[in-house]
C-alpha cells in the first residue's frame, strides 16, 4: 500500500481540514492518506467514516498522526 503524507500541523483552521477531505477525493483503494496534524481533528472523525474510510490515529509527542484508508 502507497503512504500519501501531507502535514497540515502549521495550518490554522479550517484549511487542515479541506487539504484533508480533497486529498481523499483522490485517494485509491491501494493509497492510505497518513496526515501529521497538531491538534487531534475530532469533527474529521465522522466524516472519514461517512465517505467510506476508516482511520487510526497515534500521538507522537505534540503531534497526531491520522492514517486513513478505504474501508476494505
């Protein structure tokens, strides 16, 4: 599976969120979207699960890395 990385960790609200959902417009079945975030995007987690994906997120020191794929 091809890891698609993007960092919005230095963007302000709400553009973390629009680069998210307009990169998993694009996102196949054999790509995964792992995003570096510094703020745990919890109103993301809903829609990740409406469009069809499932995600996992760790916290690593300050930061939050979101993986988000098709739901197989």
């Amino acid at each position: 599976m091809e890891n698609i990385a993007i960092d919005v960790s230095e963007l302000e609200a709400p553009e973390p969120m629009r680069i998210i959902l307009n990169a998993l417009a694009t996102l196949t079945k054999a790509q995964r979207l792992v995003v570096t975030h510094r703020k745990e995007p919890l109103p993301l987690y809903p829609k990740i699960i409406e469009l069809g994906f499932t995600y996992e997120v760790a916290k690593n020191n300050e930061l939050f890395t979101i993986t988000i794929a098709h739901q197989a």
